[in-house]
C-alpha cells in the first residue's frame, strides 16, 4: 500500500485527466493546514493550485472546528481555484464539489451519499467533510476558493474515539495507490470546478438529490445546539438551498453555521 510519505507531484499529474493538466501539485510530508496554506497564498498563486499533505497538525472543519486524523489513515487536500465572477456566485460550492467526489467514489465502487451542505457519508456515517474557504482576488479579478477535503480511509479504533463519533472509512480505497487514487479526485474535481464556473449550482442540483441521504426523513436544524426549524427533507434547489416541509409549507435554509441531523438523534 501507497503510504503518505510515497506521494509525488509528477505521479499524481501523470494519472490525471486532460482537464487537471493546468493544475499545479504540491505535496509535502506535514504541515498545519493546507487550506491556511493557500490561502495565505492567493494573492501570487499563478493558477489552480492542490496542495496535499501527508498529516496535518491543525487540520479545520467547519466554523473553525478540528479536523483529527492520522498518517495515512486520512487523505487530506486542498485545491486552490479562481473563479470568474463574484463571491455571491459561489453560493452551492460546497454541494457542487461533493457531487464531483461522491461521483469519483462511486465510480471507484464505493457506494455513498451526501448530507447537507457538506458532507459525504457511507452506511449512515462521516466518511469526507468539505470545508470551502474564499479571499477576494487582487485588482478584483474574481474570486479564490480554497476548498479542503478530508477523506477517512482506515479508521483505527484509538482514532474514532479521539473523534467521539461513529464515522465512516474505506478501507477497500487505502488499498489503491494513493498517487493514481488522488489523481482520480482531482480530474473529477476540475471538471466540476470548471462547469460550476460557467454555469453556477443550478445544472448539478438533479445529481446532489440523486445522492441525498435524508431525502424525505425527518429533519432538524440546528444553529450553536439551538433548534432552529424541524420538517420533512426535500432535496437543495438551484441555489443548494435546503427544502423542508414543514405543515405544508416549503422552506429554503440557507448554509451558514447551522447544523442538520436526523429528528431523534
């Protein structure tokens, strides 16, 4: 098996789809964060950027939370990209990349869906979280998202209980060279970026509700542990908005720092 420390930039490029070529690969054994990385470097990133690290040490989540993993346990990147128009155009991001790795995964034989807004589950658990983070680019020339992915593969049992949580991991995937197995995220992945671009959420909302988890269970939203609303999920519209119907009524929740779990749990 491909451990982290065998990753490299010329192998993963060498497996990766015409549509990566332009994509510039960084790999290095540890660092914090590879989304802090690039982001302390949009202002001179020359173009679309994936920086992957064999451990992070201050690996984030969403809304500042930790991201815990471990050596070659987790495959953990970022990817570096500009886009086109304004940063209120980049509403549904999040969604539109997990659409490109459940895909791969799937593609892969890896069966999965998606939880709203930004996470990839296996047999009901975490499997990948997506963190998507945004710096305006110089002399207003559109948009940088730094987008994060973090993917379990193995799940040791020492690591599950430092996470507190059941989640999810592929083990059958940690067997795949690692080089070839990332190639294939970022291929997927910029064709999506690419699309998104030009086109925005609408075009990838059918293949998000394809893969929804919860569509039509019982729902709850949460905001700091607080509850917010509660109904039957039904599917994200152009925009990625949430649906819920509640007595009748069709919602649209917005993705801010809200969290959704199943009523009851």
């Amino acid at each position: 098996m491909t451990k982290h420390s065998d990753l490299n930039s010329a192998a993963i490029a060498a497996h990766c789809a015409t549509g990566a070529a332009h994509v510039a690969i960084e790999v290095v054994d540890e660092t914090g964060s590879t989304n802090a990385d690039l982001l302390a470097r949009c202002a001179t990133l020359a173009g679309p950027t994936l920086r992957i690290a064999g451990q992070q040490t201050a690996g984030r989540g969403r809304a500042g939370r930790p991201w815990v993993s471990q050596p070659d346990a987790s495959l953990m990147f970022s990817l570096a990209w500009r886009f086109k128009g304004p940063l209120h155009q980049l509403v549904g991001l999040p969604l539109a990349v997990g659409v490109a790795l459940a895909e791969s995964m799937t593609a892969l034989g890896v069966p999965v869906q998606l939880k709203w807004p930004n996470d990839m589950l296996k047999d009901g658990h975490k499997l990948a979280g997506i963190l998507v983070e945004t710096q305006q680019a110089p002399e207003g020339n559109g948009v940088w998202a730094v987008i994060g992915c973090g993917i379990n593969l193995l799940m040791p049992d020492a690591l599950e209980r430092q996470i507190g949580r059941s989640v999810s991991a592929v083990p059958w995937l940690a067997q795949m060279e690692r080089n070839t197995l990332v190639a294939t995220l970022l291929s997927r992945l910029a064709g999506v970026l690419t699309e998104f671009d030009d086109t925005g959420f609408a075009p990838f909302a059918e293949r998000w509700n394809a893969l929804h988890a919860w569509q039509g269970q019982h729902v709850k939203i949460l905001d700091d542990g607080q509850l917010l609303q509660q109904g039957v999920a039904a599917g994200v519209d152009h925009l990625g908005r949430l649906l819920l119907r509640s007595d009748g009524v069709l919602q649209e929740i917005m993705s801010g720092d809200v969290s959704l779990r199943l009523t009851g749990e």
